[in-house]
C-alpha cells in the first residue's frame, strides 16, 4: 500500500475550523471520533465525541460508523492521523484529521464514559418513551433551578435562576410540538411531569448537595457556568443516545434533541454575555 497517496487524500482543519462546523451543521450531517484512549475520553473531550480508540481501531473491535464526513482528533494529532489514513483505507472518502487535535480545543468541553448514564433507557427504546425521558429531563431541570432560588437569599439571583428555569419551560413547549408531529398525539405534562423528576438533562440526578452549594453563590459567571455545563453534556448525552439506541425512529430523534440541546447552549451563552456586560456598566 502506497501510503503517501493515502495522506494526500486526508482533509486537514484546525479546532477553531471545527467548532465552526460543528455549531453549523446537524448532528446528523457528521460523526465526530477521538481515537484517544477510553481514560482520555472519559476525563475530557470535544462534545458530541464518539471514542474510537486508534489500536481498538486497527485491531478490528469497532463496528466502522455509517459513511457520512468524518472528523477525527486525538490529543496533538499523530494519532489522528493514523487513524484517518486508517478510515480512507477502509473506503470512506470524506475524512478530515483536525490539526492539533485536542490540545487546540477553545470550546466547551463534556466529560465521562462513553456509556454514562445511557442505563436510563432500553437500547430498543421506542420513541414515545425516548421522548418521555427527554421530557423528564427538562422538568428536572426546571425544578432544580426552582429549588436552587427557594434556596437562595440574593433576589438578584433568585430572579436568574428563575429565568433558567424559564428557558425549560420553553424547551418542554418545543418538546410537545416535537411529540405532537412525530405521534400524532398532544401532550398531557401531567402525563410525563410525575416520572423521573429527579432526572436533569445529561441522564444524571438532583444532588441537594450541589443545590446548597450553588444556593450560596454570589457570581454569575458561575451560575451561567453551571447552565452552559448541563447543556454541554446534554448535547453529548444525546450524541451517545444515538449511537447506542437501536431503533432508527429513536435514533432520529436523539439526533434531533441534540441540535436543540446545541441550540439551547447558544442562547444560555448570549444570555451569560448580556448579564456579564450589564454587570461590567
């Protein structure tokens, strides 16, 4: 094999290029692969990452992704490289080594195993109830900012962890026109708000602890922290979801509340800028 001719073939980007792409397209248009090993994977990763370890990889322990465009990081990019010659060998045309890889990474960061929390449902989830645990965990939210202002002295902050709360209504209210064109069906919260309410966006639970914690809190650099964390690794949950579900509807539809999780992470964001600038007046 004439591996020059297999490295000419590799697109090269850098992270600032990714992020780019990856905040403009659907979670559905890619797949985005770190070929770290799983300890690496686990402490620290790009969201929306699957973990493909490079000697996992080669050996033949993966089942090789759906051929739609690749991306593929590891921590400086020599792994990645291997690993993209690798995928072209096997016949996919659209691979892109990110340059630098994952050291050059400026964005949000997600954390954990790659089956944390994916226990919450059936690998067969149908989707109604992949939709009652997407629901659940909206509420769940919800809830836990409501808990956190009950808790907390501060009006200031009492008035920004309602809002956060608010936005969870407004996601709940984009759910059920979800729910509504895929099943034909309108929602009854009532139906959905009384399961898993101890569910947050993620797959992980509420922890009185941290709601004490956050509950003493005089920076709102931190709450919106917080905020941007749950989003962040509820895109990646979903991310996840889909690749573990076995059912295409199911599937589908974890892809889709990831590109509304990514959204939802934008709007927490330009709302930390506007509260950062009225702070900074």
């Amino acid at each position: 094999m004439k591996w020059s001719a297999i490295v000419d073939k590799v697109n090269k980007i850098d992270a600032g290029t990714l992020k780019s792409i990856l905040e403009d397209n659907s979670a559905a248009f890619y797949l985005l692969i770190d070929v770290r090993q799983p300890g690496e994977y686990a402490k620290s990763r790009i969201p929306g990452a699957v973990s493909m370890p490079l000697n996992e990889l080669v050996e033949g322990n993966i089942i090789l992704p759906e051929k739609k465009p690749l991306f593929i990081y590891s921590r400086s990019g020599i792994r990645s490289k291997a690993a993209a010659q690798w995928f072209i060998s096997q016949g996919f045309s659209e691979v892109t080594e990110i340059e630098g890889g994952f050291d050059q990474w400026q964005g949000n960061h997600a954390f954990g195993r790659f089956e944390m929390n994916l226990q919450i449902v059936n690998q067969n989830v149908d989707f109604p109830d992949a939709f009652r645990m997407s629901y659940a965990m909206e509420e769940g939210l919800r809830r836990f900012y409501l808990e956190i202002a009950k808790e907390t002295l501060n009006p200031f902050f009492q008035k920004l962890y309602r809002r956060l709360a608010s936005f969870e209504v407004e996601h709940k209210q984009a759910l059920a026109a979800a729910y509504a064109e895929h099943a034909g069906l309108d929602v009854r919260p009532e139906d959905f708000e009384r399961q898993q309410l101890q569910l947050l966006e993620g797959g992980g639970y509420l922890d009185e602890t941290l709601i004490q914690t956050l509950s003493n809190t005089a920076s709102v650099h931190d709450v919106f922290s917080l905020a941007i964390a749950f989003e962040t690794q509820a895109f990646d949950f979903y991310i996840r979801l889909s690749r573990y579900a076995d059912n295409p509807e199911a599937k589908n539809f974890f892809l889709e509340m990831a590109d509304a999780e990514k959204a939802h992470l934008a709007l927490v964001t330009q709302e930390m800028d506007a509260y950062l600038n009225q702070e900074s007046l």
